[in-house]
C-alpha cells in the first residue's frame, strides 16, 4: 500500500504584495483590497523511480469576517511546456473551516512543480485569515 499524506503548500507571491501576510500563524489580508495568492507544493515531482500523484485540495480558513472569502481555487501542474487544470472551482467560502475540493488522482512526474491559486475578496484589513493550504500526495 501507498502512504497518502497531506502536504502544507508555501506562499510563492501575491499579486500585490501589500495585500497579504504572515500574521503569526496564519496568512491575513492587509487591506481591503482583493488579492490572488499562489502557493506551491515543496515536493519534487519524482523521487528516484518513485512519481508524485496528487489528489484533493484543502483550504483551512482560521477566520473569515461575514464579507470576506475565498471565492475560487485554481490547481496547476505546470513546467517549461505547459500545465494541465486539475481544479477550478468557484464554490465561495466564507466562515472558518476546513474545504476540500475533490481531485482525481493524477501523476504529476511528467511537470516541474504544483501550483494552488487562491482568488480571495476581502473588505476589511485581517479580515481573512488562512491557516494553510494542503494538497493530498502520494509517491508511486
């Protein structure tokens, strides 16, 4: 059998810096403004004879005002030659909690990386505060 693992993605940019931060534990916005985020997974997509497949998303939201949200997760696997979509959901989340967004198991050793794209609405300073984003990995 296969270990399946949950794996914490790292903050790669935002798409204006000033909107997004690490506020202790947990990335907050830092103003009003809508922002996007990209996170990546730190795996490498081979190990040895060993290939990455990734499997669901999940976004753990610490704290969200009533007005502030995540309202799209986007999922690459990407490289020097193209990507491929895994996930492109719309579905808004707005209260603290923890989603996962369903993705088939997909082989990833033939791209460079994963990328999680995060589009969130925020209408008041540390008005969302994002604990992690996860992806579910195995090596096979």
């Amino acid at each position: 059998m296969t270990e399946e693992y949950w794996s914490p993605c790292v903050l790669e940019d935002v798409n204006i810096d000033t909107r997004l931060y690490m506020g202790g534990p947990y990335y907050t916005s830092a103003s009003d403004t809508d922002f996007e985020a990209l996170f990546l997974l730190p795996l490498p997509t081979q190990k040895g004879a060993a290939r990455l497949h990734v499997g669901d998303v999940k976004v753990n939201i610490f704290d969200a005002n009533p007005n502030d949200s995540v309202d799209r997760i986007i999922v690459y696997a990407a490289s020097w030659n193209g990507l491929v979509t895994l996930l492109d959901d719309s579905t808004k989340r707005a209260a603290k909690g923890s989603y996962t967004y369903p993705i088939p198991w997909k082989d990833v050793s033939a791209f460079e990386k994963v990328v999680v794209r995060v589009f969130c609405v925020v209408s008041a300073p540390k008005g969302l505060d994002i604990s992690s984003i996860q992806v579910k990995c195995k090596y096979m």
